[in-house]
C-alpha cells in the first residue's frame, strides 16, 4: 500500500501508543492473554434468566415491543401454512425466496402451500419476500441471531422488504452470554475456530428517527419481520 | 473537513436566529432524554452495567497496544486485510487506493464518524470517485453540502419541511406534484433512491463500532440497514475504524452493546448488530470477496497517558450532546468540526489543537448532566476544566478575559481582601438598584444586560449570609 501505511505505520502507531503508556520493554501482553483466555462476564442481567416455558413468553413479548410478529407454529411441517398464511393475510406477494437449507427447502410446500412459488438462493433486487432460518433467538431483547454461510445467505436478511424467520423453541437463550457460549460451542466442532463472514443480531424491522425523530419501519431493511416460533423439545 | 471551531461564536449566534434549526432542536430536547431514562430506568443492572463498560475500556486502553496486535493476527488469519495509518492523509490514500485496485467508480457509504474526521467524501470525489452516503439522515446532509451536527443523528438540525423540499429539488425525474408530506413517504423515496445505488457500487465502506481481538471481527450497530446493504452487496468491503474501538472479547461486547443502544436511542437493542470476521468464504451464496480494515491513529495514541486518556473510552452514543443545554440551544454546527457537544469540547481539542478549538470547552455551563448520563463515565466537565487551563498557559485567550481571571485570582486569593471588595461592591449596587430592584445596563456585564435585567443584591453577600445562617444554627442547636 502507500507510503505511510502499512509496516513503518504499524510500528509507528505501537510505538507511540507505548512510548504514551511508558510500557515496560518486558511486558509482553500477559495481561491481555489472560483476559482473552478467562473472558470474563459482566453483571448478569437477571431478567433473562427464567425456566423454558417464561423465556418463551419473554421472547415474544420482546420481539413484538420491537414490531416484530410472532406466530406459533405447532412443528416444521406445518411451516408452509403458517408462511401462505401470513403473506395472504397481508396482501403479500406468494414468490418466496429461501434459504438454501435442507430444513427449509424441504419442507412439504407443493402439498401444503400450492399457491407459493418457492425458489432457493440469495436474494435479488427483485425479491420481496424471504425466508431463512436463524441460529439462536435471545429472550433478553428479543434479538434473532443469524449466521452466514451456505445455508444463510445474508442479503435474504436486508433486500427483501418482508422478512421471515424460523426459529425453533429450543434455539432460544435467555441472555446474550448464552449466545456467545452455543457460538463458541459450534466453532469449536465444525469451523475451526473462526466465526462466519457475517454474524447478524437483528431486533426488530429496520427503522429510522432521521426525520424529525419520529419512527418509520422499513427505511432500508426490511419493513416487515415476522418470526415462526417452531415448539420443540428443548435441544 | 475543515474546522471553523474558531468561530464558534458567531455560529451560536446565527444558530440561535435560525428559526428551522430552533425548531429542529426542539426534538432533541425531549424524544432522546426521556427515552434513555425510561430505557436505564427498566433495567436494574444498568449502572452496574456502565460501571463494567467503563472497566472494560479502562483495561482495553492500558493494554491497547497488545489488543490491537491480537485483533490484527485474528483478523488476518480470517483473512482480513489490516492497514495502519498514522494521519488522516495516510487513510484517504489507502482507501483511495483499494477503489482504485478494482477500477471503483461508486462507492456506498454507511454512517461513519471517521470518515467525517478525515474528510473522506471531498476527496473521494477529487479522485473521481462517487461516495453515496445511505444512512437516511447522511443522506439527507449530502444533499444538502453539509456536515453532521449529531453523531449519531446527523441531520437531527433538518426540519421534515427541510427534507421535503431537499427532496423535490434533488430528485427531478420524479413528478413534481408527488406527495411527500408524511415521513413515511419522505424514507420510501430514500429508499427507492438508493436501492440501486447498493447494487451498482463497487466498494461498500463502513465504519466500526468494535473491533473484537478475541475473533478479529469487526462491528457495526445500526438501525436502517443501510450499513449492512453497504457491506454485503459491493465486491469490496472496507472498514475505518479507530485505535480505541478495540475490545478484548465477545462477552465484553454484549455488557457494552446494553449500555450503548439505551443510552443513544433509548432502545435495548438497536435494530442491526452486525458481526464481521473476513471476506465471503469460498462456499458464501455472497459478501464482499475482499475485506479491509483501515486502522487510524490521527492524534489518538499522544492522548494516551494524558488526563485526556478517558476521553477515549468514548463509544460515541451521542448521550452526552442529547442532555447538553448547550448544545440544545446552538446546535451541532456551531462546534466547527465533526464532533460536537461535551464530547466533541473535549476531543476536538485534542485532535486538531486547542489554539483551533479552544471556545469549545469554554461552551459549558458545568450543569455536569453530560458525565451523569455517559455510559462509560467520562468526567466531560472535569476534562474541559482541563482543556480552559492549558488554554490559559498557552494565553491562548483573548487579554480581557485573562485580564479578569488574573484579577479575580488576585483577590481570591487574599480572603480578607476578597471579603472587603465584594462586601464594598454588594452594598454599592444595592443601593444603586433599590428604587428599581435591577438593572437594565451595567458596566463589564453587557453579556448579560443586553438579554435580561441583572437583579439587584440586596446588601450582603453570599459569604456574610452563609456566616450569619451557621451562626443562627449554632445558637438554636445550643
């Protein structure tokens, strides 16, 4: 790169930052390793820390403080119902972008939802409607979590203007600590340790205060998020 | 961007005859206030919260150096690309150069602080290269040829009516006679705007909210989206971020992100957290195939081991200018520069030099609301304490105001004498005002005449009165 950058930079500015904290030639990080290796937690928010059937309830009640909505549904199957359902309640449109996940695409939609057309991929300009799965959902705020990679596809999450999401009862955490911990979980058995590309926390449609700080859903991202909380047994 | 901070006078003047911006400002003063305190309010760990985010900065800054080679070896490991840059040109030349590498002849742009600081946009359009800013309110201040005046809401001075004629003289192609007069059809043009604009561009650019040594990942904290379009669909994602936005760990994040959205807009959450780690793997359906980290110092690490060291725990929630009386009345341009109210008196100074912003920390009543509600604690008032001190020594001020302070240091420091001269003067203006009970005009006070009547004392002072009340509750005690 340019002049300036890159290595003599790189020394320059670690320099300057040690000449600042008069650091010890002989400190070599240990305290920094320390605190990488123990990760400590801060104070634990005491709301999210409820038995199954309540961090459902706090779930939903979040999500929907935050203009999400939330359906029920009684298990995977009845998952295609539940989508024409809703997009026909609506007056949405019935092409349906999912995400290229088993668990999604094959789901029984020519028996159950016949009127849908379903097509599997990332999103295009012209979609306005996806359908993805999600990684976990926390009950403190109501936040879904999403990860990328070859199942999820990020811009389903941002191009559509409608937003589906499946979540299953036993994806749900009660505060963020427990999202990190199953994160953590899953990189050590299948990713070698790094995240994907794209973590997405998203709490609630997109929206803006710009304008005379009122309000308005839907200023970029989707204006509408509508999540299918799936029963299960607790995984 | 280059400073007026000199100025600041002037612009306060003109900002309080500014019937759009008065109003404008009035939205300030309520929606933000009462939404953080209803937000910290329902949550019963929050000051133990704030208490741990300003811990984790504190750590983070004393090890600030080994943080940011752990987060650099995570990074590229992921296969970031890391550039460092010492000034503010160093940072314009490497993005400038990256567009260039992919021949870019757009690029979108998410909210960015930094790239404000180093006057991005102006020179990206020197170089032949369109920057289109996607966050509603950047947007709107593009069009406009103006600066942010809120950090996080930059066009929080733009009346609706503002934006609905910006609008109509910007977009021609559209019909003239289209209705616009609710902000929901004003965010559905913007977004129509844009949408191809995402798709067009070459280069996305974002700022960081964090960087995470622990994973090398970088952060954005969002509400629209716009920064997550602005990073997923380009070839090319490039992040400024500053020195101090290093963390050390996951867990570290979330106590800082339910501090962070309370404290900016009242939220728990803001609508859009998004993690980084990389460019797309070889199996994404998509993302950025390239992703740069631009890395900038620009006068930060000579804050470091200074009394000015705190100001960096700053994580840029806006809380601070949200609650300043200050900055309610004046708005955010008359500051000068890209940071504004109690946290831009304070670091403005230190980035371009108090000799250039020296009104700024003086623009403060010290009402101390600014520090009551940052979530990471920062002493603003104590700092620009600071700040009016190196001032003074470098006579910096104007030879009345020294004058004043050099008189009045005098007599402060010699009670007797200090007893006697504003005993003398209390008992003076007493009488001269009795008739009346105030005055309309008065030697050295013009400051304050020319607005309002001064009251007249009514014949002792604070020190005589304060004496005699704790006589009286010696005796009655007795």
């Amino acid at each position: 790169m340019s002049a300036g950058t890159g290595k003599p930079a790189r020394g320059q500015i670690l320099g300057a930052i040690r000449r600042s904290l008069k650091r010890d030639a002989g400190d070599g990080g240990a305290e920094a390793d320390r605190r990488l290796a123990e990760r400590p937690q801060g104070p634990a928010v005491q709301r999210a820390r409820l038995p199954r059937p309540q961090l459902v309830e706090l779930f939903v009640q979040k999500a929907e403080a935050v203009q999400c909505s939330v359906a029920r549904v009684e298990s995977p199957e009845a998952l295609p119902e539940a989508v024409a359902d809703y997009l026909k309640q609506h007056n949405l449109p019935s092409a349906l972008r999912v995400a290229p996940d088993p668990e999604l695409t094959d789901l029984p939609w020519k028996d159950k939802a016949p009127l849908l057309t379903v097509a599997a991929g990332r999103a295009e300009a012209e979609d306005s409607v996806s359908l993805t799965g999600s990684f976990a959902g926390v009950a403190e705020s109501g936040t879904l979590m999403l990860l990328s990679g070859p199942e999820g596809p990020t811009t389903l999450n941002f191009l559509p203007e409608t937003h589906l999401v499946v979540l299953r009862e036993s994806q749900l955490v009660g505060p963020i600590e427990e999202a990190w911990a199953r994160l953590r979980e899953r990189q050590k058995t299948d990713r070698g340790g790094s995240l994907p590309r794209t973590v997405n926390f998203i709490t609630g449609p997109s929206r803006t205060g710009d304008i005379e700080q009122k309000i308005q859903l839907g200023a970029h991202g989707p204006r509408r998020l509508h999540i299918l909380l799936v029963a299960d047994e607790p995984g | 961007m280059q400073a007026t901070s000199r100025n600041f006078k002037d612009n306060a003047h003109e900002a309080l005859a500014d019937p759009n911006l008065q109003k404008a400002m009035g939205f300030v003063r309520t929606g933000f206030i009462e939404k953080r305190k209803a937000a910290a309010d329902a949550l019963p760990e929050f000051e133990a919260l704030r208490d741990s985010a300003r811990d984790i900065k504190n750590h983070t800054l004393a090890n600030l150096d080994h943080y940011l080679e752990r987060y650099e070896s995570k990074a590229t490991e992921n296969g970031a690309q890391v550039h460092w840059c010492a000034t503010a040109e160093d940072a314009r030349q490497t993005v400038l150069e990256i567009c260039r590498s992919v021949g870019a002849r757009t690029a979108t742009k998410g909210k960015s602080m930094i790239a404000e600081e180093i006057g991005l946009n102006d020179f990206l359009e020197k170089n032949e290269i369109e920057p289109i800013e996607t966050d509603l309110g950047e947007y709107i201040i593009q069009l406009r040829k103006e600066p942010p005046s809120h950090i996080i809401a930059p066009a929080v001075h733009v009346t609706q009516d503002q934006v609905e004629a910006d609008f109509r003289s910007h977009h021609k192609h559209l019909k003239p006679d289209r209705p616009l007069a609710e902000p929901q059809q004003l965010v559905a043009e913007a977004r129509e705007m844009l949408r191809q604009k995402y798709l067009d561009a070459d280069v996305g650019i974002t700022g960081a909210n964090f960087l995470i040594a622990e994973t090398g990942t970088s952060v954005i904290v969002t509400n629209e989206g716009n920064g997550d379009l602005t990073q997923i669909l380009p070839k090319v994602h490039i992040v400024i971020a500053s020195i101090e936005k290093v963390i050390p760990t996951l867990d570290d994040l979330g106590v800082i992100l339910r501090v962070l959205a309370r404290s900016a807009t009242g939220q728990e959450m803001s609508s859009y957290t998004t993690l980084s780690t990389g460019p797309r793997r070889p199996e994404d359906p998509d993302g950025p195939e390239q992703y740069h980290v631009v890395i900038l110092d620009n006068g930060r690490s000579s804050m470091l081991g200074t009394e000015y060291q705190e100001m960096l725990r700053c994580i840029r929630c806006g809380a601070c200018m949200n609650h300043c009386p200050v900055y309610h009345a004046v708005g955010g341009h008359s500051y000068g520069w890209v940071y504004v109210g109690p946290m831009g008196a304070v670091l403005t100074p230190s980035l371009i030099g108090v000799d250039q912003a020296g009104h700024l920390p003086n623009a403060s009543t010290f009402c101390g609301r600014c520090e009551s509600v940052c979530p990471v604690r920062i002493p603003l008032p104590k700092m620009m304490r600071h700040w009016r001190e190196r001032e003074f020594e470098r006579n910096l001020n104007p030879p009345a105001q020294r004058w004043g302070i050099r008189a009045w240091a005098f007599l402060a420091r010699r009670p007797g004498l200090y007893r006697a001269v504003t005993g003398l003067q209390v008992r003076a203006l007493g009488l001269l005002g009795r008739r009346r009970g105030r005055f309309a005009s008065l030697p050295l006070a013009g400051g304050w005449t020319r607005h309002r009547d001064f009251p007249a004392p009514q014949g002792r002072t604070f020190q005589q009165r304060w004496a005699e009340r704790r006589r009286e509750s010696g005796r009655s005690a007795a």
